[in-house]
C-alpha cells in the first residue's frame, strides 16, 4: 500500500458497463520526502480506481496490482489501482 495524492480527474468517451457507481482519479504516489515537505511530487502520475469520492488535492491510500481487484470479488473490474482510503492527517515522526 502506498500513499498518493490526487491530481486529477480521468473522464471516458465510452464509459466500461463495471465501471458504473465510482469514477477514475488520477494520482501522483508520494515519497516520504514529498510526505514531509522536503520535495515536490515527481514520481509518474497512476489511474486510481474510487468509490469512495475523493477530491482533487487529497491523499489517498491505494492499494495496487492483484489486491486492487480484490474488493470487487465474485466480479471483475479491470482496474491496477484501488483507493482504499482518504487520510484526512498524516502524522509522520522521523526518529533520529
């Protein structure tokens, strides 16, 4: 699992019949500098499957490869991530 951030939003001309009832985000996953403020986000930005509404400028947890389809078993989705959920604070404490 790893922690993103949302960016975006992925709009289809030709929406799949298993996508119905979320919408598609797209998300820039986050290092532990970018998390603490040391650097700006520069990893490649990933298409995050959400039913759970989050918004443009918020950090999600996402969960990736085989266990993001995982939720959504007996079905299938053909999705590569999965928001698992929106953090609302991040308390992060380097020990030194």
């Amino acid at each position: 699992m790893r922690i993103a951030q949302v960016i975006g939003t992925v709009t289809l001309s030709q929406l799949h019949p298993s996508f119905r009832g979320s919408r598609l985000k797209l998300a820039v996953p986050l290092s532990l500098d970018d998390l603490i403020g040391k650097t700006q986000p520069t990893a490649d930005s990933i298409v995050v499957w959400d039913d759970l509404g989050a918004g443009i400028g918020d950090r999600i947890a996402i969960a990736e490869g085989p266990e993001a389809s995982q939720p959504f078993r007996p079905e299938l989705k053909p999705v590569d991530a999965y928001n698992s959920a929106i953090l609302d604070h991040l308390d992060i404490r380097l020990e030194t």
